[in-house]
C-alpha cells in the first residue's frame, strides 16, 4: 500500500451531525446513518459503496458529498464493457499517426532525421495522453470527489481494474511509469445491485444501503426540492408514495417519481390529494401498465375523496 496524503484543500468534516446539516445545506436530506457513514469515510479515506433500488438518491449523494467538500466532482459511468481505455487513460492515436507524418515530411524535406527513440519518446508523453476519470482523480491536486457510478454494470475483469486503483491510488502507465495519487481523493461507488460485487472490491469499502426513506424524510426531500408545495400536500404525497411501496407491484415508486409527482400537482394546481387525482396521475408513480391496473383496481374499491391507496394505512 504506497502511503498517500490526506485530501488538502478540501472542506473537513467535524461530525456526523455536521455532515448532516452540510448536506442539508447543499439540498440533500440525509440521515443519522448517511451522515455517520460519509464521515467515516472522508475521515478514515475510504471508498463508499452505495446500494440500493433506482432513484433513492445514490448519485444525488455523491454530488452532494462533493458540493459539501467544494470539491470537483469526477465521474465514471460504468457500463457493460468499459474498458481501461476509457476508465484509465488511452493513447491519442490520430494525433500521434500525424506527428509521425510530420516528422516524415520533414526528413524528405531534408531536415534531420530523427531515430525512432526519440520519435516513441516523444508520442508517448504527456501531449499525447488523454484522460479518462479514475487517472483524472488520481492526478488531481484540488479536492476531488471520485463518482464511480453504477459498478454493477461493469464486468468482474473491469472490477479488478477498480480495485488496483482504490487499494493502492496508483495507476502504473508503461511507457511514462507509476502515476501516485497526491490525495486520497473521495470515492463513492453507486451500485444497484444488479449483480453481486466481488468480496475485495466490498471489503475495500464503507457499505451504505439507500433504501427508501422515511415519511418524514421523503416530505422533507419533497419540501426542499419542490418549489411552492404546501406542506399539507407534501404530506399526502408522500403518505401515498408509501403506501404504494406497501402494496406487491413490479416497481415501486422511487424518490424520483414522488418528485415527478408533487411537481406535477403543483403545476396542475392540485391541492388535495384524492383517489380521483392519485387514479389520473398514477402514470407519475408507475411504470408498469400491470401495476397501474393493479392500483386502479385498489383505488376503485375505495370512497372517492379518500386519499392513498394500497392495502394498509401508512404512518
Ligand atoms: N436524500 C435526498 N435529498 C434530496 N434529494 C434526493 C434525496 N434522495 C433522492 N433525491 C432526489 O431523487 C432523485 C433521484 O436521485 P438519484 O438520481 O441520485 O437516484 P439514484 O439512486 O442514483 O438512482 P439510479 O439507481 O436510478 O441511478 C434526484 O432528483 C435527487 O435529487
Ligand atoms: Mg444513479
């Protein structure tokens, strides 16, 4: 493990409540274990594993952490065959194939011809290597927030790449040689869980499972990023939104689509919510036309006026 320091420049975090507010501040909503678990791992330079269904905030958190650090957010969006040439770094071919010809050019001009030493020397140098995110947050020398987004979509050999980087903040380059990290910068892997992780790659990690979250956390969430929702509403949406999490549906609403929703009402001037309007706007919350039957056929078994669905009452 090659010693690194500590990230510099960037904000530090005092306390897990402080990491709350802070988070709060830049528009995220967070709770005790959130806050317990980002402190940790800024503190102790750890990755952060995030799982947990679509649309609960994963993501959102990420940016969030880098907007409370003042730090730079990098990005890498995994998907099914991302390669180290797009995850570490690759070599420009096109500009190097035309720094070649130049050269040929002018050697018929009659200049000096230069040995293919020195030629490899130099198309293999920093002008002619592009970056990709993981070596792009190594090399930084501000704060960054490394945002390793969706891992699961990755193959397992892809995996390995991953955690060469994360256990040791170093990426070795043949022809230039070890690229040392500066700073631990901070990692946050998103994760849906999709597929397992390997053991190693979890074990280098803090584990942090967004699930959905609480009616009083949602309706803070709901409050701070719907402009002019009144609180009454808030409250119904989301009482609602759990409700539907109650009932045995394909999929259920995330935090997302409650956002979609309370914005929707808001614009269609809706200030009530009742079974007619959750039966008109149930397109918000539902993606699966099996479930939008399934909920209709609920609501219809309900008196008009009342507001929610499913099959208990939520808190
Ligand atoms: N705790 C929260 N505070 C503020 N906004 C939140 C919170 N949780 C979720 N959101 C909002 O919910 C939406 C979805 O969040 P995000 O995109 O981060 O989800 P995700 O978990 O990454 O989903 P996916 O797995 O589909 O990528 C965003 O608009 C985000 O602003
Ligand atoms: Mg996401």
């Amino acid at each position: 493990m090659t010693a690194v320091a500590t990230p510099s420049g960037a904000a530090r975090l005092g306390s897990p409540a402080e990491v709350v507010e802070g988070l709060a501040a830049v528009g995220y909503l967070a709770d005790e274990h959130i806050g317990t678990v980002v402190y940790l791992a800024e503190r102790l330079g750890k990755p952060i594993l995030v799982e947990g269904p679509a649309g609960t905030g994963k993501t959102e958190l990420a940016k969030s952490v880098a907007a409370l650090l003042s730090a730079r957010l990098v990005r890498l969006q995994c998907y099914e065959g991302l390669d180290e040439a797009k995850a570490l770094y690759e070599w420009n071919y096109r500009k190097q194939l035309l720094r070649i010809q130049v050269e040929r050019a002018e050697e018929s001009g009659g200049e000096g011809a230069r040995g293919w030493r020195e030629l490899e020397q130099d198309i293999f140098s920093e002008e002619f290597l592009l970056e990709r995110p993981l070596l792009e947050a190594i090399r930084a020398t501000d704060p960054v927030v490394l945002l390793i987004d969706e891992v699961d979509r990755i193959e397992l050999e892809t995996e390995a790449l991953l955690l060469e980087v994360l256990s040791d903040y170093q990426v070795s380059i043949p022809e230039l040689g070890t690229v040392r990290a500066r700073q631990i910068p901070m990692v946050v892997l998103t994760s849906n869980d999709t597929r397992e992780l390997s053991e190693a790659l979890k074990r280098r990690c803090l584990y942090l499972y967004l699930g959905y979250p609480s009616v009083e956390r949602e309706r803070a969430i709901v409050l701070a990023k719907v402009p002019g929702i009144e609180h009454r509403l808030a409250d119904e949406v989301v009482r609602v939104v759990r409700s539907l999490r109650e009932m045995e549906l394909e999929k259920h609403p995330s935090v997302s689509e409650t956002l979609d929703w309370a914005r929707s009402l808001v614009l269609l001037g809706i200030e009530r919510v009742d079974t007619s309007v959750t039966e008109s706007t149930l397109h918000l919350l539902l993606k699966y036309r099996a479930d939008i039957e399934k909920v209709s056929a609920e609501l219809a078994t309900r008196a008009p006026g009342t507001s929610g669905a499913g099959t208990s009452s939520p808190r």
